[in-house]
C-alpha cells in the first residue's frame, strides 16, 4: 500500500538498488577504507567542492555527529522548536553532547537573525549556557524552504557572532530542487559550516552523510564519528548508493519529482469545502486542515499524520515514489468522502 | 581480491540479498512498526524463546545499547583486556553511559568468577565504581569459545552477587556452532541477560539485534535505542536480512562453513618451520605466529592484520564465503615464502 | 557595604559562625562518618520525619543530585522557565545526566498542572524525552510562594502520571515562613519527593542539603551524590552549621526578618512616582519597576540587580542581614533621586 | 581523638581561622568577584607567576574541572593504578568528561615515559581512545614524591606528543617542602599545563585550587567549573583561607612539620620486630607492614586505614596537627602490642 504518512515509508530506487548489487562484491578494506567509499567521496567533492565525508546510518546520527563537532557541553544549539534534533531525537544531541538546546518560536519553522539576537546577552555570563550553532533544517519540518538570502543572512549572522551553522539536510534535494540553484549554491556556499546530507528519505536503502566545509571542524570528526557507533565496518554499502544518487542527478530528479507531486496534491485540493492548504507548499510536504470526520476514513485508505491534534492540521509527505495516479486517487477519496 | 582479514571484509550472503530484494516492497511503516520487523521478531522467539529484540545498525550500536540498560554512570562494567567494548569501539560505552570499565587480564580472552572476585570488595564503597555487568564475548576476541559450563558458572557468579552478564555476540553463530547446541541453549538458558546477536559478520550487509531476557532489562531499552540512533527508519530492510538468517538454519551453515575454514587452514599450517599456532582455533579465527620475513609478501597476496606488534603474533579471520581453494592457495604462498 | 543584589552577598550569621568554631576540634572522621554530621540528621529528622540527608557545598550541587536520582539520560525535568536549574546552571543538570530540560511559560514563576497537561502527550512516544520530574522552587525566582494547595495539587497530579516532584528549595525558609506552617507540612506532607535545602542563601558560610523522603530514590543517591564531586571529606564544617540553623529555629528566626524587610521595602516605596511594585510580594524579594534614570545612581549607593533590561524591572533581595535602618536608608535614596 | 588515619581528619589551622573570620564582614560580591578573592589571586600569581585561578570546594572538583579543560570524550587519561582520579572518585571524570582512563601498572606510583610509550601506537586509530593528558600526583597516593628531573621528563614526553600534563596536587605541599625548592620551580618550571593545588589537606577548612598555565587550557575554563558546580557565590570563604595559606609561607611550615613527623614515626619504627617500611618515606605518609594480631588494637588507639588487605600494609598519615608527642606515644602502644 502507498501513502502520504512519510518518504521514510518508501523503499528503495531501482538505481540505488544496483549499486547495492554491484557492490556486493567480493572482499573489501573495512572502515571506509575501500575504493567505494572513494567513489562517493569524489562525488560529494565534485558536488561541494572541498569536504569531509563522514557516512552515517541514519538522520539522528549525522547530526549528533554534526553538533558534536561544533559544540562542547557549556555551550548551546540554537534551533526552531519544531527542530527534529529538539522534538524527534528523544533528546539525543543534548544526551551525547551534554549540550542544551535553545528552541525559538516560529510561525513557518525559519530560523531569522531578529530572533537569535536577545540569545547575545548570554554570551560571557558564566551562569548561562552559551550560544555555538545555529541549526537549520532545509526543508524545514513544515515543508518550508529558506531562500538563499535568508540563508546567507543567517551564516553571516552566526559567523559575526561566533557561531557556527549546521544545516539538517534530511530533505536538501527537496529544497534545492525547490530552489533551482546547485547544492553548493545553496549552502557552503551560503556560508554553512557542517550538514546532515539526507539519503534515506530520498530513495536510500538508508544512509546521510555528514559534510563538514569548515576547517576547524574536521579534525576531531572521525572519532566522534565512531564514538557515537556511526562509523559502518562495510561502508561500501551505504557509500555506493550515494555514488547511484550523485551521478546523473538523480538526487535532483527524485526530489523534484515528490516537489511537483506536492505540487499537483496541493492544486488539487484547494478550494475543496473545508480544505485549506495551511502552509506554504515550497518541498515535499502539504499541511492541510481538512474536516475532523473526514480524517479516519480518507486515513484508512492512505495512511498519513496528523500533525496537530488541536487544529486537525494534517502532514501530507510526497515521496520520489509518489504517481500522479496515487495523488488523484487520493483527491478522488477525499472528494467523495467530503 | 578475498582476503584473511575480517569476516568484515565480506559481503552479503545470497540468500540475504534475496530478502533486502523482497522487502523492497512500495510502503511500509517506519521505526519498525512494519510487517517484515514482525515476521523477523517471531523467528528470534521461536530461537530463544521470549525475548524482546531491537535491531541496531552496528556492534557498537547494539553494545551500547545492552550496557546502557544495564548500567548507571556510577556502575562498572567488567571485561576481559580484549574486550571489543575496551579496545575497539572509542571509549562508546564510557562516553554513552558514562559509566566506567574494569578490564581484567586474561589468557585466552575468557573471563571466570575467580577473576572477577576481587571486586566484589568495591561493592557498597562510595568511593568506587560499582561493578554491574560481566561483559563477555562469545566467541572472544582471541578465537576462544566459552564452554557451556563456563557460562553457567559465570551467569550464577553474577547473579548471586548483583550483577548482569551480557554477552557481546558478534561471533555467537562460530561459537554456538563450535559448541554444537542450540542458540537458547548457549545463551538464554545459560543465565544470559542480554546480549547483542551478530548479523554483520555472518553474511549481512549490515545489522545487529539486541536481544533482552531479562525482563528488569526491557522497560527502558526502547527509549535508549532511540537515543543513541540506533532506531532505524526503513527497519524493514534490517529485519528481512535477520529473517533469511533465521530461516533453515541459514546462520548456523555460514559459521560451520567458516569454522570448518579455520580448522582447514590450522591443520594445512601446523608444523611448517616456524610456524606456531599460538591459541586454542575455536571457532573462525586462526592466531599463529610466522616468521617476521614472511608476514609482509604474504599479506601483498591475502590481506591479513598482524595481532601482536611485538611478538608477530598474525589473526587469520575466517569468512562464511571463505572457500578451501583460497585456504590451499594461502597456504601454498606460506609455503612456498618459508 | 550592605546591597539589595542578592541573599549571597551576606555572610555568616553568628550563631552559624559558632558552630563552625566548636567542629573544629582535633580530628573527625571523614566523608560524614563523624558525629556532628550525626546530630544534624537527627536534627533533619526531628523536622521532616524520615529522611536520607546528604549534604552538598552549593544549590547546584544539591539540584543535579536531586535530579540524578529521578532522572534517566531520555527522560524529561518540566521546570519554569525561571526556574534556577535551566536559567542560572549553565546547563549543569543536563550535561550531567544527559536529560532535557522542558521549560514552561508563567507569568509568576509557578507551575501548574494545566501547563504540564499537555506534555503528557510525549509519554510512550519514543521520539520524544519522558516527562520524569516537575522541579519547582519555593519561593520561585520572581519572589512568589506556592500555596500548601497548589503544591499538594502538583504533587498529586505528577505522582497520578508517574513523575516525581523536586522541590529547588535555595530559599524554602523564607517560603515556609510566609506559609506559616511547619518545614514538614510545607514539604514532604504535600507529596514532595525529593528537595535541595537552602542554607548558603539563609545565614550559612555555604552548604546546602539533599532531602530525600521517597524511599524509591534513596538507593543510588550516595553514589550520585559522590560522582559529581559533593560528597565532603571534612563534612562536620558543613553538617555543624546545620545544626545551629535548626536550632532554636534559626532558620525561622532569619526568614521571618528577610520576609519583612521585604514587606517594609515594598511598603515605603510603593505609591512613589513612577515606581510599580511588579510582583506580589511574597518572601524575601521585591520586583519592582523604576524609571531609568535612578537606576544607576541608586545601584552606586546600594548594589542590586536588574531583573529584566527592556522592562527595566529590578530585583531588590533582603536578606537575614538587612536591618530596618538599611531599608529605610534605600528608600530615601530613592526619593531624593526621584 | 588524634589519628594517622587521613589528613583529612584534621580540622582548620588557627591562622586559617582567623582568614575565615576575617572575611565574615558585611556583604561582598558574589561568585568570585569580591576583594578577597582577587587579594588570593595576586598571591597565587606571586607564588607561580602568570596563572588563571579557579576556586573549587574539593579536590575531585578541581580534578574534573582540569582534565574537562583538557579532554574531548574521545580522549583519554593516561594515570597510575593508584591514582585517585582513578581509585578513589566513584568515576567523575569519565562520567563527568565522558573521556577513558588508561591506568598504567608502576610500583612507586610514578609514571615514566617508558610506560607510557606503548600507548602511542594508538594516536590516529580511530578505534582507539586517544592519550590526551598524562595525569600524576604530587605526592603520589603512595607517599612518594617525583624528583624535578622526574617531572620534567614526563612533561617533555608528554608535550612531544601532543598531550598535556595534569598535576593532582593534594598534596602538593608536602612534596614541594621534600623537594626544598620553590612552587614554582616544581610545578609550572617543569612543564606541568594545569594542576590542582590542595588545601583541605593542609590546614584548610576546605578549599583547592584549580591552577592553569597554559593558555590554550584557559578560555572555557569558568564555563567547565561553573558547570560541575564548584563556582561558590560566597566564594570569599575559599579565598581567603588560600590568603593565609599562601601568607608567610604558612603552606610550607604545615607540610615541612608533617613530613617530619612521617620521618619521625618511620625512624622510630624501623627495626622494631615484624615492622618494616614498605616504600619511601619522601613525604608525609608511611606505608608499613606490620604483624596482624596488632593491627585492631593499635588502631583502637590510634586510627588509621589498611593499604592492602592482603599483605596488611598499612597507611600512616601525618598532618599539620601530628605533634612528636602523638608519635611518640603511637609507636609506644605499637612497641607494647609487638
């Protein structure tokens, strides 16, 4: 069965699939050390441009590593409150880290420099935690994406400041896709210092890679990276799927495609009776109030989330793997139950 | 190029691939909550009997999570100077729990309660660390396996004096099929509490399972396997390979393979000038010691870690593909060096 | 020079100075083996009932104990967002237990159960970190004192949802004097289960104490208590100043003064031009809003604190110390400056 | 009752007292930024010349305070078996820093470059922890005090290396009084980074001192102390008694009288029948091994604590307060149970 519950829910791109398959060869160097891992490797260069690689098996993990690199247990982690690092990571960063992280309030989960400045005071009183990273997610939780000045706004902001950036790629080929500009138009080159490079919601198997540009922060990297138990003995299997979805872009023709579903989903809907599309729909996610008794029987043919239990606001995900007939199929339950 | 390395230098088992092919499926439920984690549950109890099993994504991973269901920051964990959790994972456990290590020396890479003694006198000491867990790997670091009665002695050791035995089973399917019992038999039925159950090194792509009988153990351990992400996403694509291995035995015929591999190729090399045999081959590992001349045009044909710096003491791993053809052909380059 | 900054600012009171005098004879036990520690827990007995009592050099000492003994590394602490545990420890509970801290909003630093409410949602979710812990202060931070209602009513609701109640009691005497009642009826009779007890805000050189009155945390707390490095070797220097501080009630005798040194302060200021008392007046501290311009000249006669910096809300502290000719001194600086 | 059991059953030297009583005056500036306390940092800065000054409640607070300015949790302690941050701190720093301690075997409770060498092939294994600080005791837990050439050696290697040195200077005192040279000439002259320099077991009431020379070491220094919460608001308590410490070389008079009274009780000992001195005697303890059947009643009279429980050695310490006549009168109660 399909749905619109997650794009974790889906499986794997053919494309990604072969690679798993052409790298189940024989014996390979453990660690990363193999000429897979190097093939990914370039590719990210050829990407980014000058990086550190690090593969990670799943979202929390790269960012943990991430913040970890940034952050030492006095200092803090500014965030949006609706951050997966704050509301879905059971409080793994501040548990690994020891860390604490500052939640701002949001109205569409975009972090600004007005919001961060009252954090300035902090800065020297012992008695506070103190201010280190900024951590964005792009897209955002609500299916928002910055623009590129906002994001340059906020790099410049951090770095003026003594902070660094951390971007929360888990869907970067969504908003890139969004955005029209290349990968590194769109954050080393917006000034972003480290990120979470998402794969697993973008036909993975699994796999995110942390990308670190900043200098300072890559030298402590690979053992954070192990002692967080991120660190793959067969790494040729996750590196090799991102070798399938950097070449040819295909990462940009999946996250394009979920886009334009959430696109069509969006057009579709709109101006239906008591619908209304409640968020801007820049990525892959519709967030849509719909009537309170339409929601379990249009649920029991197409799982999705609620995302707001007072408001009835619903959580549409479109997935690489969404069709056009799967969105209109959808719209026709919903019309009909309605 | 095969290699004597790591039986983590190996890729996946055919009919593992089949089962990652087979749950490549369109949608499923995330964290675990789908069909093939269900189908892959029900094998691990019909193995063990009750148990409550949480897939991680490495050793590390799953070691961390045992200990930490285990263990308090003021508690200690006891195990062997070789222990993988000491020597292997970057100080993961101490960093995770916060919790302290106590190796002990030892021959073999066995650990006995006359060892282990002397610690009780720490029990109720403000002071000190308070000894918790008996950490033990089957089979261990140095290719050893436990006895049943060894585990039983050790099990009742640590229960009548407070404490929990888990069981870091990278290796378990050499060891249980060294010892020629049952999995239950060699672990639960023993006294084990909780243990982490190899997948990697047995022909998976990738993927452990902590396994808890303990029923002390298993109210938290959810929450700790969210927290240090080892919770996967698309779980789906873990379970289904535990599934496979779970099914005809599939477990127990890789590691008889490659114990049989071990005990081929300790047989062919005893008694060639020079060379020494140097502990009891278990299970897949073979530790002998060759002349310093020899070790690296051997290695430029088979990969190989020298164990022992000082002494050239070499680890021979054994692989579930590892065929007698590569066996022969090693020994024959030994030979023909020596 | 006497102040309005803070209750720290003071020194030792006499009574308290004497008792330090008389420990300090030939040699005692170490580590709280010795019997001035013994006679102040009979002394902590004789006014909570049965209690666990470990003493502690400073607030945030005594909290992270507290709190080490309810909490797990993904579990929760709901506190104010006032509270002293989040605003003031540069985040020692968190990097020491590696739990999060979930803040509330409220307008006069107390919490209720209708705030707490909705975080009960987070429990069972794996995603989320568990509410385990409600931490208030009494008096809060903005002056204010829970009523024996509102605490017995937090106390229920925490323990009918399964956390516990920690109660940050830096300043409880002053509390428990505006109360009226008894230390006990104020505390442990309520439903508190754990509480750090003030004295280094109350007339000591330092020491504040642990009270532990839930049998389910008392297990584990010496170990806690020693593992963040608050366990005292010369223990008699702390537990001796206890024992004049509860005796003769000089706890009492010091709060009742502060409380209405307060009340005297609040008394003789409010009506003046342009000043609003901004808080209800509860215990030792008044809150109070002044125009900008005196702020300077006034704090160069009498040191204080600005509370809030856009509001300009100041907070004026009495403490065991202050005398009526200092407070009437203050408020004639005032209106000469006004 | 006076005891050779610890110098930290002592109680507080007079001219310590009369600090303490001094400071008692009316209200200070709290957290460190009082007169008295920078009256202690210019002493400080006299004795050992540029050096930043934390003030901490008790030695494990100092110790964790410098190795947190010292370590990132993937890093690791190289110290002696018988160090206290090893033996005697229920685990605070690794649970505190998250970092490993890598205990060395040595007889004399000093470290040597020798022992340290193997622990070098780990620096860049990511698999390992990596040897960040060698941490020694000064004296050491043994009563053996490192030579200057000694100290200077481990400082070399350790700098060579890319590691810092930690000085745990309980008592520090007594060793710098046995070497006959200057503070300075045997701590911050030697190479040590950062050390901490005791007081409660000389003659304070309580109080050490967290010494930093190396600047790299000083920038999150106060984040770390206020975090562990050794930062004390009243702080001028603690400095002060380091004031008096610090005036007429009150440091060196206590250690020089204790230490003699070690060489005094170890002379009129020797050669009693079934007595004999265990290690050297270079400071203010005396390791001896004695017959059983006097041990309970020796200590009867005389407290003090068994070394080992096996051989029955036993551990005299001497204090500042140990008169001739208490030597005396100890080794005639030893003389009539022999």
């Amino acid at each position: 069965m399909k749905s619109f519950a997650s794009d974790n829910y889906s499986g794997i791109h053919p494309e990604i699939f072969k690679a798993i398959q052409r790298a189940n060869n024989l014996h390979e160097i453990s660690y990363g050390d193999d000429t897979f891992t190097a093939e990914a490797n370039q590719l990210f260069e050829k990407e980014f441009g000058k990086v550190t690689v690090l593969y990670t098996f799943n979202g929390t993990g790269a960012n943990v590593t991430c913040l970890k690199c940034c952050t030492l247990p006095f200092q803090a982690v500014v965030c949006s409150e609706f951050a997966h690092i704050l509301a879905d990571e059971c409080g793994a960063p501040t548990q690994s880290i020891g860390c604490s992280l500052l939640p701002l309030k949001t109205a569409d989960g975009k972090l600004t420099p007005e919001m961060i400045k009252p954090l300035l005071g902090r800065i020297g009183n012992v008695h506070n935690t103190q201010p280190r990273v900024i951590s964005i997610s792009q897209s955002t939780e609500l299916g928002t994406v910055y623009s590129i000045a906002e994001l340059k706004a906020l790099c410049d902001f951090a770095h003026a400041n003594g902070m660094y950036v951390h971007l929360d790629g888990a869907r970067i080929s969504n908003a890139v896709a969004a955005l029209g500009v290349s990968m590194k138009a769109a954050t080393v080159d917006c000034g972003v210092d480290i990120m979470s490079f998402g794969g697993t919601k973008n036909g993975l198997m699994m796999g995110e890679a942390v990308l670190i540009f900043n200098e300072e922060l890559k030298t402590n990297a690979p053992y954070f990276h192990k002692q967080i138990a991120q660190l793959f003995s067969k790494n040729r299997f996750i590196a090799t799927q991102f070798t399938a979805l950097l070449t040819d872009n295909l990462w940009l023709r999946m996250a394009t495609h979920a886009n334009q579903m959430a696109q069509l989903l969006a057009k579709e809907v709109n101006g239906l009776p008591g619908v209304k599309i409640n968020r801007s729909v820049d990525a892959n996610a519709v967030f849509v109030i719909i009537p309170e008794k339409v929601i379990q029987p249009l649920r029991a043919q197409y799982p999705f989330y609620e995302w707001d239990a007072e408001t009835h606001e619903q959580r549409w995900m479109c997935s690489f793997d969404t069709t056009e007939e799967e969105v209109i199929g959808f719209v026709k339950a919903l019309r009909e139950l309605l």
